[in-house]
C-alpha cells in the first residue's frame, strides 16, 4: 500500500539530503507507487541513446527520481525548508499550508 504523499507536481522543494542536497526545483512529476518524484535539474543523469528516424543519437543528459523523503517543501513567504499540514477553510475545502508561516499553498 502506497503512503500518501504530501508532495505534488508543480510544487517547489528543496533537496535535504545526498549528492544534490541544497538545489531547489520543480516537482515534474510524482511515482506514487515507488514514493519518488522527478524534480526539475536535480539528480541529473547521462543516457546514451541510439539514433532512431525522428531523433539523433548522443549522450542524453535528464533528471532521474529521487525518494520523497529525500524533499522539503519550500515556504512561499521566505524560501526555507517547511513541513506541510492541512487545514479545512471556511467553504468546507481542505488545502494545504505551511507550518513554518501559516501560508496556503493550494491555490
């Protein structure tokens, strides 16, 4: 059974641990089933890939995953690593906020 995930695409993280620790991006996309996610320059990899009818062959360079735990959310208020909490508005919606600020991060 897959966890759930407080991490979405479209939100910016920052990097807590391993060799990218300190870089900062955009979640691309998120692997539920394996806990991962995709962010934008970070954990840069080289694929050598052959030549095919619509793309030359080379060394192709992309982000490879990186295990949530592994990811901070950033504080919209003052760019600094935050943990997330959910919060029920008055409209009955629950959305997601920064403990460190207070700040809603859903729009």
């Amino acid at each position: 059974m897959t966890a759930k995930l407080k991490i979405r695409k479209g939100d910016r993280v920052i990097v807590t641990t391993g060799k990218d620790k300190g870089k900062t991006g955009d979640v691309l996309k998120i692997l539920t089933k394996k806990g991962r996610a995709i962010v934008q320059d970070v954990n840069m990899i080289k694929r050598h890939q052959r030549p095919t009818q619509t793309s030359g062959g080379g060394i192709v360079e992309k982000e490879a995953s990186i295990h949530i735990s592994n990811l901070a959310h950033i504080d919209p208020k003052d760019d600094k690593p935050t943990r997330i909490g959910y919060r029920t508005l008055e409209g009955g919606r629950k959305v997601r906020f920064a403990i460190r600020s207070g700040e809603v991060i859903d729009k």
